[in-house]
C-alpha cells in the first residue's frame, strides 16, 4: 500500500535504466525481467559513514537476498573509480552503478530538495526500490536511516 511519501504505487513499472557498473559491465534493469528481483538502493556518497554503515549492513545479508532470487545494485553519483576505492576498501560483494548525471535519481525521485540547518540544497535521499522479477515496484523504502535498513529491506523481502 503506497502511503504519502510514495512515488510509486505497489505494481508501477520500474523505471527502466542503463548504467556503467564497478565490474566495467553496463546494467540494465529490463535485463533482470522474468530472471530474478532487484533491490536498488540509492544512496549519496561513497565512504561516508552512513554509506558505509548501510552498504556494510547489506554486504552482511547479501548472500541472503541472493538466496530469495534478488540481485542487489547501490547507485550514487560517484565515479567508477570512487566505486572501486570504496568496494576494494571495505570488501563489498556486489556491484555499484554509476549515475554521475543522476537521470536514474531524478527517474526514481530521489533526487529532491532538502533542508540542511535552515539551508536548502539538492540532494540524495536515501532510498532503496524492491523490484519483482516482472519489473513492478514490489515496495520503496524512502528517507530510511542507514542503520538497520539492510535487515528491514531483507525482512521485508522474506515475508513477500
């Protein structure tokens, strides 16, 4: 059920993209359709601390998401190679696209206007998509904190 902080309604048609992947491989949602689910979850900056924290938090349970037919794939602005420093440095299994134009942000809208201390900026916000094997928007997890958003998104997918 889409509340009002909801874009996307429970069985829209995710957005389709293509996007360049730290393993030099381009990724293309449609290319997911009738194999398997998705978990994309995009987020601001490598090696920040609450990247780090969910990113780590996910590489924890990756193998469990695998398990339950998802592939999961972190999208930022960041280059290839701040991808590649961040999953060398902290041992990150999966695959981090890069969106440095953020047309993928603004097709998810999760690029949006925030108010830091009074002051407002454009930015990221932490959001991550479940995605069916059909290409329909299972659920969107919005404005999530880091910590223990990895566990949450998986819990979700396991009683789904």
């Amino acid at each position: 059920m889409a509340t009002k902080n909801d874009i996307f309604e429970q069985g829209m048609e995710a957005p389709d993209f293509q996007l360049m992947g730290s393993d030099g491989q381009s990724y293309q949602l449609s290319d997911y359709r009738g194999k398997k689910g998705v978990v994309l979850f995009f987020y601001p900056k490598d090696n920040t601390p609450g990247c780090t924290t969910e990113s780590c938090e996910f590489k924890e349970i990756y193998d469990e998401i695998r398990d339950l037919g998802y592939e999961l794939l972190g999208i930022s602005r960041d280059s290839l190679s701040s991808h590649h420093r961040f999953i060398d440095k902290y041992e990150l299994p999966f695959v981090l696209l890069s969106d440095e134009d953020k047309k993928v942000h603004e097709a998810y809208a999760v690029w949006q206007e925030k108010n830091m201390y009074g002051k407002k900026t454009m930015g990221v916000v932490r959001s991550t998509f479940a995605v069916d094997v059909e290409g329909k928007i299972l659920k969107e997890f919005r404005n999530v904190k880091a910590k223990g958003h990895a566990l949450k998104v998986y819990e979700f997918l396991k009683n789904s």
